[in-house]
C-alpha cells in the first residue's frame, strides 16, 4: 500500500513538473516600452503578452513614458524581480547600455526591440528592415512624381533606424539627383514627433518661398505634422506625403488620400516574434530566427528582421484582410 502511495505521489511530482517546464511557468519576461503616448506600442504591448501567455510565460511591463532615465530606472526593478529576459523598446540608444550592462551582471539576456541599442554586449535585435522601407518611400515617391522637388523629414538623427530609412530614400533618389530631374530643397532629421515636422515644412516653404512637389517624411507620426501644415496652404492630398509604420492613423489617411503611403511594419508579426524569441532564450535555447548580424558600436547583434510591406490605394483592402490588425471598418471610418 505505502509502494503504491509513493509511486502515485512520485508520478503527480513528474506530471506537475512536466507541465510547469512544458508550459514555461517559469519563464518571466520584462517588456519595457519607450512609451504608450506611441499608438503602435498599445498594440504591440498586447501581442508580446498575447504571444508570451499562449506560450506560457509572464510578462511584465513597464511605459517608461518617452523618458530614459525612468526607463532605466524600470528596467533595473525588473531585473530585480528576477525576469529571465528583458526586452527593450529603447527611449535612448545610447543610454539604455546601462540597463544591459547592468543585466549582463545578473546573466540576464537583453533584446532591443525596435531600435538597435548601441556599444554593449546586447544578446538580440528584433525590427523590421528599415532601410528597405525607406527605398520603398523614395521608389513610391518618385514613380508619382518623377521630376520635381523633393522635402525630406527624417526621425532622430541619433537614432539608427532614422539613418537607414533615409540611406534607403537616397539609394533611389540619388541617381535621378545627379539626372537633374528630382531636387531636394530642403533635408532635415527631425525628432519622429508630429510637432517637429509641422515647424519644419513651415519653415522650409516660408524660407524657400516654393511649395514642394512631394514630401518624404520617415515615419506616421511624423506625417500628421507634414499634413497639418499641408492643409493651412490648402495643399492637403495634393502632394505626396509618405510615411512608414503603418498606425491606424496612416491606414485611415491613405483610404481618405492625405497620405500617398505608409510602409507597413506588422506590428503583430514583430512582437509575436520578439516574444518567441524571448521565450526560447530564457528557456536555455538558441533562437532559431535569424537574419543577419549587425554592428552596434561593440559587437555583431544577432538579428531578426521582418519584412517591411508597401501600403497605398491600389493595395490598402488587400493587405487590411490579410494582417490581422486592423478592420476595413476602422480604416474606412466616416467614409
């Protein structure tokens, strides 16, 4: 009676610690996010939990609410709490180093989400590839107009995603700059706000005294503020405005025709894949996605770079049914 008694007890051990080890109970990840002032990050807060809790994980968030120093000081009380993965959509890219230094002390690994954290021993890097939608934004933008002048808005010149996106406009645009046939009259990096943009195309078409024939701004946020000062000279849908991110808000002014073009960066498939790579790292295992290794200042980053998608007019039905993020009836809103 007792051998039976023990072995039932010693096979309910196994099956609870199976399932624990199965399910990943023990796996706590910290997801900490630049700030919630964003639209995306909503959306991308929920996919990474959606992702981590179907696999079994925790998760834990913080909005470090566009604030660096709160986000380090964030970062360091999850690492505190014992996560075995941290995971960084990064305010600053250069003083975030200090939470991943701080985590390498503690053996915890660090992903860069989004944006690529610079001179430190970071663990993993998962983006989109954004020099290839920044080749998408000029290649749109030059095939509606092939001649002309050009404004050029880019995000945080410290930011490395904001130079790549531009390196990607100019790979197209410089040939037909030599040709004479596209101008740029004005290039600015600005700082990925709405607010930065709209001073800066008032300041280019006020000091030039010349409206623009098409405006290339390098992200969504960042073509609200182009479209505000577009609409105060009456120019709103009548020139080119391109974006890249693919918000709601971008979706919406492509159906309307404000925006000539956003390139999609599936947020879904972004944080889906943060969050299953963060799962396999803290469960001891190498992750097995994987697309280049790119230099931060340190060392060669293992990344993982999804694939950026064109959205417009002609494709904008197409590629609403097929993400899985928005509806056409919030795209189409009030039409």
């Amino acid at each position: 009676m007792k051998l039976f008694t023990y072995s039932i007890l010693f096979l309910a051990v196994l099956v609870l610690s199976n399932s624990c080890s199965s399910k990943g109970t023990k796996v706590k990840v910290g997801f900490s996010i630049r700030g919630f002032v964003i639209e995306r990050c909503i959306k991308e807060r929920d996919y990474f939990t959606e992702k981590m809790t179907q696999l079994g994980g925790e998760v834990m968030i913080a909005d470090a609410k566009e604030n660096d120093q709160l986000q380090i000081q964030q970062s360091i009380e999850m690492l505190e709490k014992g996560v075995d993965v941290l995971v960084i959509f990064p305010v600053n890219l250069t003083t975030s180093a200090a939470i991943v230094r701080e985590a390498n002390k503690r053996n915890v690994k660090v992903i860069a989400y989004e944006s690529l954290i610079q001179n430190c021993n970071l663990d993993y890097f998962v983006s989109a590839d954004n020099e290839k939608g920044g080749v998408m934004i000029a290649q749109h933008t030059v095939k509606l107009i092939p001649q002309g002048n050009y404004i050029l808005i880019g995000g945080d010149r410290a930011d490395r995603n904001a130079v790549l996106i531009k390196n990607g406009q100019y790979q197209v645009l410089n040939p037909l700059i030599k040709q004479g046939s596209i101008k740029i009259i004005y290039d600015i990096y600005a700082d990925w706000t709405a607010e930065e943009a709209y001073h800066e195309v008032k300041r280019a078409i006020n000091l030039s005294g010349i409206f623009p024939d098409a405006i290339l701004s390098s992200n969504d946020g960042m073509a609200t503020g182009v479209i505000k000062a577009l609409e105060e000279y009456g120019l709103s849908g009548k020139i080119p405005v391109t974006g890249l991110d693919g918000e709601l808000s971008a979706f919406q002014r492509v159906a309307k025709g404000t925006q000539s073009m956003t390139v999609f960066k599936s947020f879904k498939i972004e944080a889906y894949s943060a969050a299953e790579i963060a799962f396999q790292l803290a469960s001891g295992k190498k992750s097995d996605k994987f697309s280049k290794e790119i230099f931060n200042g340190s060392i060669n980053v293992p990344s993982y770079l999804i694939e950026p998608i064109l959205v417009d007019k002609n494709n904008i039905r197409q590629v609403i049914a097929g993400s899985g993020t928005f509806t056409e009836k919030e795209v189409f809103v009030n039409q």
